[in-house]
C-alpha cells in the first residue's frame, strides 16, 4: 500500500511540478506561487469539510486507512503549518529555479536533497527497514541523482525562452541551477518531514492547515514585493497555476497517507521519484533533451521501485 500510495504521490507532484514550471516562465514567480499555494488551499479545506459530512467521513478521513479524520489537536496544527510555511519556501526556490534554468536539472536535484533529508531523520528515529527495502531506497536515490547528472544542453531561460548554456558544467548557470535546486530540496524535505508529525492525527486537516499556511506566506510575499497576483497573459497562465496547486494538494494526501501506510523513509524516497514525472512533460511537451544518463535514471528507478515491493 505504501508504494501505491507513494508512487501516486510522485505522479501527482511530477504533474504540479512541471506545469508550475510552465508558469513560472511566462510569469513573476511570486505571482505563480500566489496563485498554486490558495489554489491547493481551497481545494483542502473543501475536501476536510467534505470529510465531515455525515457518511463522507470514513471514505474521506484517516483516522487508520478509512477510519474518520479528527481535526487534530494544536500540536499537529502547529506541525502542518511548519510544514506550509517550509514549503512555500521551497516552492520559490524551486520556481525561481524553473524560470531561470532546465526543468530537467532544478527539479532532480531538489528531489535528492529533500529525500536525503527525511531518510536521515527516520533511521535516527530508529526505522530500520529490511534489506531489500535498503537496497529499492539506494537505488531509488541514485536513479534520482542520475536523471540530474548532466546539464541540458539549452542553458537558462529568460522571458521563457531559453538562452545559451555558455560554460559547461561548472558554469554560472549550472552552479546557480544547483542552488536552487539544492534550496528547494531542503524547503520541500523539511515540508515532508513537518508534515508527516502532523499527518498523526489525521491527514485532510493537516494538509488543510498546511497549505492555509503556505497561503498566508505565499500572499505576504506578494504584498511585500508588490507582485501582481494575477498575470498581465490573463487566464492562460492562471489557469495552470490554479491546476497546479490543485493537483499539488491531492499529491500532499497521497503522501501523507503513504507515510502512515507504512515505513517514513521508504514513502519519502518513493514519493521523491516525481522529478521522473516532471522530465518526461518536459521531453514530450517542451522538447528539453534527455541524456542517456537520465534515461538511464528513469530505468534505475523502475527497478528500485521493484526492488522495495518484493
């Protein structure tokens, strides 16, 4: 079940990813993230509310896998809006990070941060899962680290066209891509982390909170720069902005509930796979190139994902 669960997470968070990519180039990062953070808010707190109606509550809540969601108690409130405002953070890093380079070289990298992160605290926590589960999660962190292996080729972006790469590898451009990269991994592992103490007492309002949080962030950030919260294309790049924060929300169910589905560390490691998601719309709808070590990645992955089943 926590492979499902987390798998479907990848999925869901690839998807979001790389359309809030997609916006962040042809719009004000501040102006996506205010857009994707309320977005995934609403659908939530819709959803959690949902969840209380009489009969809806045992399908929609989690109190074990089906059980009634309770709306938790100020601990776990206060550890899903640590996770909101972690990721909100994260997210600017991140879109900063797509507007201006690859999508295919910011977002691996950040998966591989915010997954060492995570597993880090589990194993200090005491998790010690089976050898083959080791061995799935190991090779689920270096298919990730494949899939960032090489710079693309078309360099960073400008006004959503993409630039010349100019310097290789330890370029300018690539160095800055990393740091983005390696930004947003540890906002989105420290969201992971926050969010699965909070997922204790419940998953829909924990995640609710969470991204009301992130919402609060997302729109001070906005008044502070005096961003306009709505883009001067009009409806077009609103409109991915509000599907990505959408489907962002659903992918935080998806992830939340894998962790209580089973082992921390091997949903975290599982759930980081999404960048795999993010580079095939990328290849298949931007025509950024694959590399033969991201394809490679890609392979690896699959047989860790088995691996960690068996």
């Amino acid at each position: 079940m926590v492979t499902i669960l987390a798998l479907a997470a990848a999925v869901l968070y690839g998807t979001a990813d790389f359309l809030g990519g997609v916006a962040s180039r042809r719009a004000s990062v501040f102006t996506v993230l205010a857009l994707t953070v309320p977005a995934g808010a609403v659908v939530m707190v819709a959803v959690a509310l949902l969840g209380e109606a009489p009969g809806l509550g045992g399908l929609l809540g989690h109190g074990g896998l089906g059980a009634p969601a309770p709306v938790g108690n100020w601990s776990a409130a206060g550890w899903a809006a640590g996770s909101g405002v972690c990721g909100a953070f994260g997210l600017v890093a991140f879109y900063a990070g797509f507007a201006t380079a690859p999508i295919s070289v910011v977002a691996p990298v950040a998966a591989l941060v915010s997954a060492v992160l995570p597993v880090g605290v589990a194993v200090a926590q005491g998790e010690r899962p089976k050898a083959g589960v080791i061995a799935g999660g190991l090779v689920c962190l270096i298919a990730i680290a494949l899939v960032s292996a090489q710079p693309d080729p078309q360099g960073t972006y400008q006004h959503g066209k993409p630039q010349r790469a100019g310097g290789g590898i330890f370029s300018p451009g690539r160095l800055r891509a990393l740091g983005y990269g390696a930004a947003a991994g540890v906002g989105f592992g420290l969201f992971f982390i926050f969010l699965k103490n909070a997922g204790q007492s419940g998953v829909l309002w924990p995640v609710a909170i969470s991204r009301s949080a992130g919402t609060v962030v997302a729109l001070g950030i906005a008044l502070a720069t005096r961003t306009r919260v709505w883009p001067r294309r009009g409806a077009g790049v609103a409109g991915i902005a509000l599907v990505s924060g959408a489907i962002d929300a659903g992918a935080n169910v998806c992830y939340v509930l894998a962790t209580r589905a089973g082992l921390f560390g091997l949903a975290v490691v599982i759930t980081s796979l999404y960048p795999g998601v993010t580079v095939l719309l990328a290849r298949l709808l931007l025509g950024e190139r694959m590399r033969w070590l991201q394809r490679a990645g890609l392979l690896i992955a699959a047989a860790g994902v088995v691996l960690v089943t068996v």
